[in-house]
C-alpha cells in the first residue's frame, strides 16, 4: 500500500485541513502551556518545538505515523549493524564508531568494536607524533601544517569540526583543500613550506578524482622543492580509506595508512579515521569527546520513548511541514559565528541521504521526501534571505541554533573586552530570539498593526530552538548526531535508504568521457551545449 | 656591612661568598631551592665555588638564614634579591614581608631581574608600607662557569637608582671590585633593568643570525669559519659571540628573554626581532637532528649514536634548556639509543630521563663510542677538544662525526678518515 493511502497518513491529512486554517499566535494565546510543555532536553541539547504548527492531537497522529512505519524496528537494525543500505548490501555503523562499551556487533566475522578501537589506536600514535612535534618533514624540520585532502565528506567533517572548536593553541595549523580545480591549491601551497607541510589524503574508495588530483599536486610540489618521491611520500602523506591497496599503489607507508570500512557512509565518516585531521587539530583528548558526545546521543535516540526522543520530534516535525503543510525549504540558523560550516555540513547529511524519488522497493513515490535545506550564520543571514522568510511566498522551516553560556568569553585577557563580547553574546540571543518571534507571530508581535503593506508580516513561519549548554566538542558530536538521526527517522518514514547516492555517480562517469572530448577536442559524441562550450573552450569559433 | 643574600643559585652564592671573604657579614636564605638541595649541588657547578664558601662559612662571616628569623635581619643595612628569574610570585610576597620590617637607611638590591619595572614596583610597595628603604637595581652578569672572576672583576657595574645616598652605599659596597678604574654607570632602575636584558636580546640576534648565515653556507658549500673571520675583522662588529652552532640555551639566559618579551606586550609593542631569533634559534637546536636524519635518509629507527656534552655549554652541570635536550627528544622519538658523555651533566640527564631504555649514561667518552654510528658533539667541553681519533674510529661503526659547536677542523679531521658534518662546515 502507498505510504499515501495508509491510515495514519490519511489521519494526518485530514486534520492538516484544519490545522491548516490556524495561525501560530491563536494557538499561542489558546494554549500558552505549550511553550514549555513542547521543549526537551538531550545530551546537553534543549529543543523547543513549541513554534512548529503542531496540536497535541497532530503529535499524537505523528507518533502513530511513526509506529505504523516500524520505526522502532528501524532503528534496532540501524543500531545492530543489520544491511539497512540494502542497495550496497551494507550496514551503516556510524554509531558504532563512536561506541564506548563494546555492543558486540560483528560484522563479516570481525568484532566492530575491537577494529574500531584498533584504528583509534594507530591514530593517536600519528596524531600525539605531530602534535609533540616530532613527525619530521624531509629534511628533519617538525611538521607544522596539514593539509586535509578530501572531498565530501572527507571535507566537510573535520573542516565543520575544527572550525566550530576553533583551537586557539594548537602546535598544528590545519588546511583543506577539496575542489578539484587546484585554483585554491596553488595559492595554499605558496603560503605554506614544503619541509614543515604534511598532507591528509582522505578518500573512502582511494579513487576519488577530486582528491587524487590535489594529492599529485602535493606530491609534486614536495618533489620539485627537493624531496625525493620516497621521502615525500613517507614523510609527507597520511592516507585514510577504505581501500588499502589503493593506498599502497600510490606509495602511502603501510604505517602512515588509517582504515575505515565500507559500512561507514561518506557523509557520517567523521567518527572515523578521516576525524584524524579534527584529532591533529584539537588533539586525541577532544576527538574522543566529540565521539562521547554523539555516543550520549545515540544512547538517548535508541532508548528513549517516541515522546520524549529529540531526533524523532524532531524528525516528525520535517514530516508534517514537508508533507501535509506543504513547505519546500529548511534553513539552518546558527547564531554562533563558529557554526558558520554548520550549514553546509547539513546540507550535504540531510540532502544527500534523503534526496530519493523511489521507497526501498524501487518504485516511485508519491509524496515530497527532502526538503531544500539551505542556511547561514544567523546574524548575517538577517541581512540576506531573512527578507524571503519574512515577506517572500515560498514558507520555509527554521533551525535556530545557539550556546547557552560562552566560556570562551572568559579567556579574554582583559574585563573591558570580556564585557564587550558578553554583550554581543547577549546581542546575538536577542536578536535570535526576535527573529524566531516575529516569524511566529507577524505583525501581532506590534503592539499596532502597521497600515503600509509593504510594512506587513504574516508571519505563521514554523521555527525549531536549539540550545547548547555550551559550545565544545561533546555538544558538537552531539548536535551532529542529533542531525543524523533525525535524517533517519525521515527516511524511515518516507520507506527510502537514506544511506546510498547513486545520483551522484552518472556526472563522474560522463566526465571521465568528456576530459577525453575536452583534451583532444573531438565532441561529436556529446550534446549540442557541450559541444558549443569545449569549442569556446578550446579557444575554437564556431 | 651587613648583608642578607636571598637566593640558592650561582649569582647568590658567588655574590654571598665573594663579599663575605672582604669582610662583610652575609646571611644567605636560598628560599627558592628545590627540596632536597644543598648548597654543594649548586657550588659542583662552578670551579672554585665550594673552597670559597667553606672558608666564608669557617670565619662565620657567611652563615645560613631561614625564613622564620626574617624580622631579626631588619636590621642589616642591605637585602640582595637573587632569587631565580624564574620565581617572580615569591620574589613578590618576600618584597612584601620586608617591606614591613625595613627601616631607615636600608637598602634592597634587585640582583636577578623580573621584567622592567619591577624594582619601581617594589618602591612603591615599600613607600605604600610606609618603610624608608630604598630599591636599588643592579643587575648581575655573571656567566655559569665563570661567575667568580667576573664577579671580582667586572667590565662594568650598572646601577639602577636616583637616590644619592643609595648611590653613595652602593658604591662604598661594591669598592672592592671597583679599583683600576670606575665602573660605575648610574641610571634610572628600568633603565638599568632593560639594560640587561638588552644586552642578552643582542646576543641572542647576533647568534642567530650567524646560525642562519652558517645554514645558507652549507647550502652553498662554502665554509662559514671562512666568513666569519672575515666579519670579526670589521671593527663596527668584532670577533666576539659570532660561533654558529647547535643554538643557544641555558634557563636564566632563556627566561631574560622571555622576560623582556613580556615587558614589550605588556606595553602593548609587538617585538619582532627577538621572536624571529628565537624562531632561528628553534631550529638551530635540532640542527645535528636534520644532518643526521638527511645523511641516514630518515631511516633512524634501531641505530645508536654517541653525544657528547649535554650541558647548556661548557663547565657546567645545568641542562635546562640545553639545545641537547631538544636533539635528544627528537632522535629518541625516531627510536634511536643514544651513548651519553657529559663530565659533570649526567646525574642532570638522568634525573630529566629517569631509567630511559633508550639512554646509556657513559661516565668514559671513548666507552660512549662503542658500536655507535655516529658521534654527535653537543657542548663543546675542553676535554673533547683534542680526543684520541684512533679509540674514536676503533669503537665507532663508521668514522663519523656530526659536529654542532664546529671544534674541530674539516681538513684535518677528513685527511686522517673521518666524515665530518658541523655547522656551516664540513661534509654538507
């Protein structure tokens, strides 16, 4: 039966007709208990989500949606280590990565927990090396860059990481490069030294064209500045994959190699050996509570009742907005200049999991899945696409994102700049909790409607809270978990694998066809457009 | 005079010693000793140190303090702080106890620095105690191995005070030493302060800089000992503090610079100068690390080396922060054994090391050769200066030796079989 025609939806949609007809600030003033009563707490995260256009009765048919979709079976095979990723035929064991009790799930024969451990091990031997000064360049010089290499989520992960816990005393300074285009590469590679960089390759399959591109870039580079192939290689490259042959071929030294394993997703590859670059920044201390906080995370997602489980409340809260409110975007709000990454991290975990037209059975489905999820750092963002949220016609969910306390604040050297920043803190709370209102509320946020039009606001704009005790890096794991498993739940209930990305594939393969078009300039094979543009390309006239 | 000296280390002793042999009465207080210290540990590292002060203690002109009787030494008409430079906190509450108890026509000398304008500081603590006494810099340059002599017959004697009867009480004080000519310079006590530590910021850039030129000789092949008896002769620069080598060390001569450092941020001055020598001198220290792992193609891990001198520098047995320690940590993270020679500093070494299995403590330096690799010279100790070549080829592996204070000579040492790498000189 389609997911459309089952009860628990067609409840849904029928009492989305009367939901529908309510503003936010009427549901407010006739039931102002919900501001506290639609708010909980896990793993240091406190979620309100008493500004989502949800009745009591809407969570109660939410729950069963929920039930009637197996979500609890769901996520015992997430947790167990079953082949949830049927369309890879495998698990998808990012919480087993960030296990702090042995679970005893094996998988292919092998203990998961004890491979884990194993690879943790081997990290910290190479992260306590550099961070101690003691992993030494060609010509004996200590290490004092790195570069992370890597694309995706090789990428993202340890950039979001070490930017958001932003170390101010690390003996290491960490770089990224990505894009494959090297028009970022040249300009690193001139602001760093050959003698004291060591470069990060991180790719899952080691084949990754983006990053082997950037590597060779390296690895040349070190050569032409006087290492030998042998020396740039053992001194200069740490890889981390899945695919140790790969690493082996390109001349990675067996002890230098990290692995991770093939139920690890890209995008959830962060707990794993690619986290080496957010360990070397941050050190090993900080990567283990990183990995605690996700754990205290999973731990609350896997046994706590539906009611009380942030990522499912959370999760259902996408549902009812995407499907029966009919809202198209998601934007990611963090009033915390060091989650600026935040959204791009989320983009990528949210869209790529859950951007799928077809169930787990192959057939097309009727209903909207993924949300267009975008965002900024809030405070900017209120001089940018705030405008749409208040007065545009597309409605859109809101993430509002913050610390609760700052104690970074107190680091600073003297009480004059200490005042300063405690009042921008309390600035940047106020302006969040503003924008979250008027959002909600529209022009009733006025104590008198305005007459000018162009000055009205409707309001009616569902939003989430989200506040960290603090930012650090259990919180950070945690938040990140929490995404995670929100981006579960939907899928569980839309019936997709959020754990595969086959639309990804289709433009590598045409682009491997198309640098032989572009180098040799014979493009009688592709289309019209690209035809007309390697021409141009090629500096031909048509 | 009397004289309460406080401080346990080489400038308190030779300074306690030396004026109670011209016949002051000194009471000495080494408050900021570490536990277990006694006096002979300090005076093992200065020749003629422990004579000097066993006769002081026989004439009773030299006797030991303690904190408790502290009030009963009011009365003495000069306090010397001599307490590490690195101990600014106790210098601090000490200043603060005596400001209390001074009186009339005392005075209190700030010997070992703490920042500029620390000494004025401690004026202001006495006049908020409202005691009469008067501050006094007069900051020491005494060189660990030579402190005695220099202490006798100083190239000058800097006074730090604008109080004509301090001046006066200093000069009466220091009369003894001041004899063939005035040696005096008076000024003003930051003056006097920034002064010293001037001085030791210049010497650590001219280092420095030779350090880099030597690096940029090797590079090219041309041999720095050449160059630098070329700079010497100019007379605008001189002969003296122009060695390269494995960089400089030593704690009171690093904390100087760390002091002067913060005085500049303190006023909110970024010093560029100084950061950069210490940068230079960063890499300086490891510089035998380089040599050795460029000649062995970074493949360390299961030889032994031999290292002679862990000291700072010579005729001493300090080792906190001694370029060899740097070197060492770097060859023993690469699994290298290291065969230790140092004439006074291997009890030092041990302790900072304790039971390490990757260190061989040798009290014979041939012994410290056997079935070595290579032999490393890191303090340039007399004793190394002219070895027997044939015992250190017979118990070497290979003839080889990686030279960080340049105290042989490339030509010779080559002609009679040996591979030799220093600084700026010698095998690239």
């Amino acid at each position: 039966m389609s997911l459309t025609k089952t009860p628990a939806w067609q409840n849904l949609a029928e009492h989305a007709n009367d939901v529908r007809q309510q503003h936010l600030k009427d549901i407010f003033a006739q039931d102002p208990q919900r501001g506290h009563r639609d708010q909980i707490s896990a793993a240091g995260i406190t979620a309100n989500v008493s500004r989502q256009r949800i009745l009591p009765q809407t969570w109660q048919y939410l729950y069963e949606l929920a039930e009637q979709q197996q979500l609890s079976a769901c996520i015992e095979k997430l947790f167990s280590g079953q082949p949830i990723n049927h369309t890879e035929n495998r698990a998808a064991l990012h919480t087993a990565l960030r296990e702090q009790h042995d679970s005893g799930i094996v998988v292919d024969g092998y203990s998961v927990f004890e491979q884990v451990q194993t690879q943790l091990s081997r990290m910290s031997v190479l992260v306590d090396r550099i961070r101690a000064g003691q992993w030494r360049g060609f010509t004996g010089l200590a290490i004092t860059d790195v570069v992370n290499m890597g694309v995706g989520g090789s990428d993202l992960g340890p950039h979001l990481a070490v930017s958001a816990l932003q170390p101010t005393d690390s003996p290491i300074r960490v770089h990224y490069l990505s894009s494959m285009d090297g028009a970022r590469t040249a300009n690193l590679l001139a602001s760093l030294s050959p003698h004291t960089t060591l470069f990060v390759f991180a790719s899952k399959t080691f084949t990754t064209i983006d990053t082997l591109a950037n590597a060779q870039t390296g690895l040349e580079w070190l050569m032409a500045h006087g290492a030998s192939r042998e020396l740039a290689l053992k001194q200069h490259f740490i890889g981390v994959s899945t695919n140790v042959q790969k690493m082996t071929a390109f001349g990675i030294h067996p002890a230098h190699q990290l692995y991770f394993w093939d139920w690890v997703g890209g995008r959830y590859s962060l707990w794993s050996t690619i986290g080496v670059t957010i360990a070397i920044a941050l050190g090993m201390d900080a990567f283990r509570t990183l990995l605690k906080g996700a754990s205290d995370m999973d731990a609350h997602f896997h046994q706590t009742p539906i009611a009380e489980n942030l990522p499912i409340r959370l999760a259902l809260t996408t549902i009812w907005n995407r499907n029966f409110l009919g809202i198209h975007g998601k934007a990611i709000l963090p009033y915390d200049a060091r989650l600026n990454l935040l959204p791009a991290y989320l983009t990528q975990l949210i869209m790529e999991s859950n951007g799928k037209s077809v169930d787990r059975a192959g057939n097309s489905i009727s209903y909207r899945t993924c949300p267009i999820v975008w965002g900024e750092v809030g405070p900017n963002a209120q001089h940018a696409f705030y405008q749409l949220l208040h007065q545009g016609t597309e409605a859109a969910a809101c993430d509002f994102i913050a610390p609760i306390h700052r104690p970074d604040i107190e680091q600073s050297a003297d009480e004059a700049t200490r005042d300063a920043l405690r009042y921008q803190h309390q600035l940047a709370l106020a302006n969040l909790l503003a924008q979250s209102s008027v959002l909600m509320l529209g022009d009733a946020a006025l104590d008198a409607p305005p007459t000018d039009p162009h000055k009205h606001y409707a309001g009616n704009q569902p939003s989430t809270t989200l506040l960290l005790e603090q930012l650090d890096a259990h919180s950070l794991g945690a938040l990140i978990a929490l995404y995670e498993h929100q981006t579960f739940v939907e899928a569980v209930i839309w019936n997709i694998n959020p754990f595969d990305q086959w639309g990804v594939e289709l433009g590598k393969q045409i682009a491997i066809k198309t640098l032989t078009a572009l180098q040799e300039g014979q493009a009688e094979s592709l289309d019209a457009a690209t035809q007309a543009l390697i021409a141009t390309l090629n500096g031909q006239t048509l | 005079m009397n004289i309460v000296i406080y401080g346990h280390d080489y400038p308190a002793l030779v300074t306690a010693a030396s004026l109670a042999s011209n016949g002051n009465f000194v009471t000495i207080l080494p408050l900021d000793a570490p536990v277990n210290w006694t006096w002979q540990d300090t005076a093992r590292k200065q020749s003629g140190l422990a004579l000097l002060i066993e006769k002081q203690l026989e004439t009773k002109r030299l006797v030991w303090g303690d904190l408790q009787s502290l009030p009963a030494y009011a009365t003495s008409h000069v306090h010397i702080l001599s307490l590490s430079a690195a101990v600014g906190d106790l210098s601090d509450n000490l200043v603060q106890q005596l400001s209390l108890l001074l009186r009339e026509k005392t005075l209190l000398v700030t010997q070992t620095l703490h920042g500029v304008g620390r000494a004025d500081a401690y004026q202001h603590c006495l006049k908020v105690a409202q005691s009469p006494a008067q501050v006094v810099v007069w900051p020491e340059f005494l060189s660990e191995g030579s402190a005695i002599a220099q202490f006798n017959r100083p190239d000058r004697i800097i006074i730090g005070t604008d109080n004509d009867w301090a001046i006066n009480r200093m000069r009466d004080l220091l009369r003894p030493y001041n004899r063939a000519r005035d040696m005096l310079l008076i000024m003003k006590p930051a003056a006097a302060e920034m002064t010293k530590y001037a001085i030791n910021s210049l010497l650590a850039l001219r280092v420095s800089a030779m350090n880099e030129f030597a690096n940029l000789a090797t590079s090219l092949g041309v041999d720095i000992e050449q160059v630098r008896q070329g700079i010497g002769t100019d007379p605008r620069i001189g002969f003296n503090y122009l060695y390269p080598g494995a960089g400089f060390g030593g704690p009171n001569f690093m904390a100087d610079l760390s002091a002067i450092l913060h005085t500049f941020s303190q006023q909110g001055i970024e010093a560029e100068l100084l950061p950069a020598a210490l940068r230079v001198n960063d890499h300086q220290q490891e510089i035998l690390f380089s040599k050795v792992w460029q000649h062995y193609r970074t493949h360390l891990t299961g030889k032994t080396f031999a290292l002679w001198g862990v000291s700072y520098k010579p005729d001493t047995a300090t080792i906190e922060q001694a370029s060899s320690l740097k070197l060492i940590d770097a060859l023993l993270a690469q699994g290298v054994t290291l065969q230790v020679h140092d004439p006074k500093a291997l009890v030092a070494l041990s302790t900072y090391y304790p039971n390490h299995a990757q260190i061989k403590l040798c009290t014979d330096m041939y012994d410290a050769c056997l079935g070595a690799h290579a032999l490393l010279i890191m303090t340039e100790w007399k004793d190394y200066w002219s070895p027997d070549f044939d015992r250190i080829n017979a118990n070497l592996v290979e003839a080889r030796i990686f030279d960080g204070r340049n105290i042989f000579d490339p030509e010779a040492i080559q002609t009679i079989g040996f591979h030799y790498h220093a600084v700026g000189r010698g095998n690239a």
